[in-house]
C-alpha cells in the first residue's frame, strides 16, 4: 500500500499521475483528465507551460538559493513589481500561504503592542481559512480543524463573515488586526459584500488596526482582478499571497503598508528558502503572462462562459442550490452530498475540489480554453443524469 510510507495527514484518491499538459493531467496509464483543480488554485497556467519550464529551466543554471544575507535581482525585480501592482510599500518572501499569515500575525502583534501594551488582539472569520501551522490554525474559523490542537494562541477573537454589526461588538483598542479573505475559498467559495469590505476599513481606520487580506487562494488572477480586494476599492495595510504566485513552484509573499512595518527590526521573522531566486523567476514569469501577456483580462469573459453554463445546469438540476464566485474562483452548492459528485466526475475523469457547506470547487487554470469548459459541462451533466 502506497499509505505505508507517509504519516496519514491526507486522504488520497487511489490515482497516480505521470505527467501533465495545460489543463489535462495524465495518469500511469496514459488516460488524460480534464484537471480543474489545479493544484487547488495553483497551476495559474496549467501545468508545464512553456514559459514557466523555460524560467525554471534558465534560473537553474544561474542562481538556485542564495540565502537572505545577499541581494539578488531576480528578487528585487519580483518585489518591485508586487509592490508597484499592489500600491503597497514592501515586501516579504516565503514559502507558502500559511507561512505568509504567519508572518501578518508577528507583524500584526508587534504593530498593536508599539502603540499599547494591551494592544494584541486579532478578529479573525468564522468559516474563514488561513492555515494548519498554530499561529495560523489560531485565526481559522473551523472547529473542525482546530478542536484538537488546542490550546491555540490567546487574543484571537471569530467573528462572523459578512455581519459587520458582530464586527462591532467585539472592535475595542485592543485590537491590532482584522484578518479576511475577499473571497471565503474553503469554506464554499462566499464572497464579501462591498458594504462589509468598507465597513471593515472604517473599523480599522478609526481603532488604528490593521486590515489583513488573505488572498493565498483568490489573488493572483484568480477572481478575474490580479488581487480580490481590487474589486471593492480597498487598501490593505497587510497581503498575504502564494498558491497562484508561482504557477506551481512554492512561494508565498506578504505585501505591507509602510505603517504596518514601520516597527518591524531584522531578526523578527524569517524564512530560509524565503525569496531564493528560483521561486522568484517562476513569480516573475507569471506576473509576465498575466499582465504583460494579458491573460488577465481573459479571465472575466471565461468566468461569465462557465457560470452561465453552470447555471442552466442549475435550471434543469434542481440538486445544485446555488452557483457563485468570482472569476475562475467558482463554486457550485449541492443540496445533498457533493464527495459522491466529486467521485463520479472522476470516473468521467474531470477532477473537481471539495469544500465546506457541500459546495464543490472549481478551480481550471487561467489557460482554459471554451472548448475545455464545454467538455467540464458536458461531463458534470452525466453525472447529474444518475442522480
């Protein structure tokens, strides 16, 4: 049994894959499946694009890690163009969306105390997700991830999701920080209301907090604006980045006002792989595809295709509740079980993520063609029929 050599912190489906092409992934018998997971909103542009094997490829031969005693350009570069995309100030490197969130908590804790001792309390979601580490277990709003694990970090306060009056009642001095993701990913692929966005601004501007978006899973192109928060006319003080970010290649980033890590000193945080130039050069050539090249604007007209055709399912299939999301961020809401959906599309071998409220997530790469699409549509309508 393949389980026997890893701890059993996931649960796998018994397929194996050998290779992959775009938007197709091919297991060890050659038979190709339509992917619209995408490494859960990571393969931005599909798996093995040649621009980003070329990238990884070229990097390779000249700098791999060089560690974060020295300055490299291919670092610089991607900060720069983060900084200048985001209208933010400054940069930090890691390695994933957990470990970025890890470095807001610090921030976010060393901000608030410069400015009161008491001043350490962070607001986070219900439902929300932010990562499986402890400080970032601490702030997601799923007792089924955290129930046993505790004690978790003091100071930390749910709250709940789109409900700005419950925002209110807990919004005192002591708090330095408001976490959220623009778009709720895990927990059914919920987007926030403008008014609650811009609620929460207000909150934070007049207690002096700190508003952190999390947009590890709908930034980067993924709802169809390069960062989710654009769509509601909002500046974070922190963002937190990864998955889409380097197509497939590990990195994470947090982006920061200049307010939020004016306090911040060298040796309160780091990350070892943290910026090496490797990671850096796949994040460059992505921000190349989806703005240079132009992908990004692709991205609404694709979304609009699929969700209208997700919604004439809906018409006919009165099992979907409800379709929703932003860009190629889509989710659809089952009335029933969506695992045993999920398992019969894969035997009509189109792979689909699960998520919280028995929403099933759809996640192609930004790459999909209308062709690809039609194909997605066609297979989950002979699921549906056996139901």
């Amino acid at each position: 049994m393949k389980n026997n050599y890893f701890i059993p912190f996931y649960s796998k489906y018994d397929l194996t894959f050998h290779s992959g092409k775009g938007s197709w992934l091919y297991d060890d018998n050659g038979n190709p499946y339509l992917d619209f997971i995408s490494g859960i909103a990571v393969n931005t542009l599909g798996h093995c694009h040649p621009a980003l094997v070329e990238t990884i490829q070229k990097q390779s031969n000249t700098l791999i890690n060089i560690s974060n005693y020295f300055w490299n350009d291919t670092v610089l570069n991607l900060a720069k163009r983060l900084r200048d995309l985001s209208n933010l100030d400054q940069v930090f490197f890691c390695n994933s969306g957990t470990e970025a969130n890890e470095a807001v908590i610090k921030i976010a804790r060393k901000y608030g105390t410069q400015i009161a001792p008491n001043k350490n309390k962070i607001l986070y979601m219900k439902n929300s997700f932010h990562g499986r580490t402890m400080g970032s277990l601490s702030i997601t709003g799923q007792e089924k991830y955290q129930k046993n694990f505790r004690p978790l970090l003091e100071n930390v306060q749910e709250v709940i999701f789109n409900d700005l009056a419950s925002v209110r009642e807990q919004m005192n001095d002591s708090v330095a920080a408001i976490i959220l993701e623009p778009i709720q990913g895990e927990s059914g692929v919920i987007p926030a209301t403008e008014s609650f966005i811009k609620g929460i601004q207000q909150l934070c501007n007049q207690y002096h907090a700190l508003l952190i978006f999390d947009e590890v899973q709908c930034g980067m192109g993924r709802s169809g604006k390069l960062f989710a928060h654009q769509y509601f006319d909002v500046k974070p003080d922190l963002l937190s980045i990864a998955k889409g970010l380097g197509g497939g290649f590990p990195i994470g980033a947090v982006i920061a006002s200049k307010r939020a890590v004016n306090c911040i000193e060298a040796g309160d945080h780091g990350s070892t792989f943290g910026g090496n130039p490797l990671a850096c050069a796949c994040g460059l050539t992505i921000l190349e595809q989806l703005i240079n090249k132009d992908l990004l604007s692709d991205v609404p007209a694709k979304s609009t295709y699929f969700i209208t055709k997700l919604k004439r399912l809906q018409e006919t299939y009165p099992m979907i509740e409800e379709v929703r999301g932003k860009g190629l961020l889509i989710g659809m809401q089952m009335k029933h079980s969506s695992k045993e959906i999920i398992r019969k599309c894969m035997e009509q071998k189109l792979l689909l993520a699960g998520s919280s409220n028995e929403t099933i997530r759809i996640l192609p790469p930004l790459t999909v063609s209308e062709e690809e699409i039609d194909l997605a549509i066609d297979r989950i309508e002979t699921v549906l029929t056996k139901f």
